[in-house]
C-alpha cells in the first residue's frame, strides 16, 4: 500500500507516514469495531446470516489494519491512531445501532393514576398489551405492560410522558416474543431450514 501512494501517486513518504496512514488505521479501526457492535446485537437476535457475513468484513479490517502496524513499528502516530479509532468505533456503532433500532423491547408502566387513557392509546395503535391492579407502599397502582417493536419505543415513550408525565416505567430488550394463537415468533431471521420446508409445502 505504501509504495502505490509514495511511487504511484507521488505522496511524499513524510505525509504518508505520519498523515496518510494514521488517518487509514484510524477509519479502519471506527469500521471494524462499528461492524463488531452492530455484529454482536444480531448474534444476540439469531442472525445467524448476518453475523456471519458482518464477522467476515470484521475481521478483514481488522486484518489490514494491524497488517499495517506491524509494517511501521517505528511509527509513533500508528500508535495513537489505533486505539483512538477504537474508541470512536465504539461511539459510532452504538449511535448506528440506536438508528437501526433492531428487535423488541418490553415496556412495564407503573402508575397510581388512571390508565385508561393509555390504553386506549395502546388499542388505537395495536400494541399488546397487559393490564393488572396491585397493591404498592402508596396504595393501588396500575401495572401496564407491552411489548412492541423497537424502533416504535420513542413514539410510545413520547405518548406516556404526556398522557401519565408521573408514572414509573421500566425498558428491556425482548429477544422471543409469542403472538397468540400463534407459534413463538423469535426475532426475524431466515434459515435454510425454514426455505427449505416453504419449498416442500409450495
């Protein structure tokens, strides 16, 4: 790689060593380590597909990237370009995973106050959903939970800060979830299992 910018493109090799370089180990380290996080979320999902082919691209930056320290030991700016792409990888794959919103999340509602409202809003938008009466150190609360898509959390949050802005809620991802009368349906995935019984029952 040195000698395609040093002897190609004419890069001095004072700008390829301390600017060029570090700057590529930097990008590739934020690529690889976003790649990891994003990978890991969709081991914990199932997808087994996809995890597999975001660990092949992992772990080729990270093979390029490492190629090229060993090459510049004695390059100090290698050094801090290194880690600091790891740690902005982190920053950016967990801001890329946020957008991805991936999965299910249980919401469980805790309030004193009516709930009715918040139902019907749960029913307008076809959120599932449990309501049960219990008993707290205040007295009588009402317990709500549902379970809804991931990236239709924020609409629901947003909702319950102004129908109940008092009420105590709690967020956990859900990785299977059952639909009734139903087979348990776990996160989204495709395998050749499944492909191969839609081929023998069509």
């Amino acid at each position: 790689m040195e000698s395609f910018f040093t002897d190609t493109l004419g890069v001095p090799n004072s700008i390829f060593s301390y600017l060029l370089l570090p700057a590529l180990i930097f990008i590739a380290r934020i690529g690889d380590v976003s790649i990891n996080t994003i990978r890991i979320i969709y081991v914990l999902g199932g997808r087994k597909w996809t995890a597999t082919v975001l660990g092949f691209f992992e772990s080729f930056i990270w093979l390029m990237a490492i190629r090229q320290i060993f090459e510049h030991l004695d390059n100090w700016v290698c050094y801090v370009a290194y880690p600091g792409g790891f740690a902005f990888g982190i920053f950016v794959g967990m801001i890329i995973e946020e957008r991805i919103a991936y999965g299910k999340v249980i919401v469980r509602i805790i309030t004193s106050k009516q709930v009715t409202v918040l139902i019907d809003y749960l029913n307008k938008e076809r959120h599932r959903y449990t309501h049960v009466k219990a008993e707290g150190p205040n007295g009588h609360e009402n317990l709500v939970f549902t379970v809804l898509a991931r990236d239709r959390l924020e609409e629901l949050l947003y909702q319950l800060k102004d129908i109940l802005p008092t009420a105590f809620y709690t967020v956990e991802k859900v990785n299977r979830a059952a639909e009734v009368g139903m087979l348990a349906e776990e996160t989204s995935r495709w395998s050749i299992t499944s492909w191969l019984k839609d081929v023998i029952r069509h």
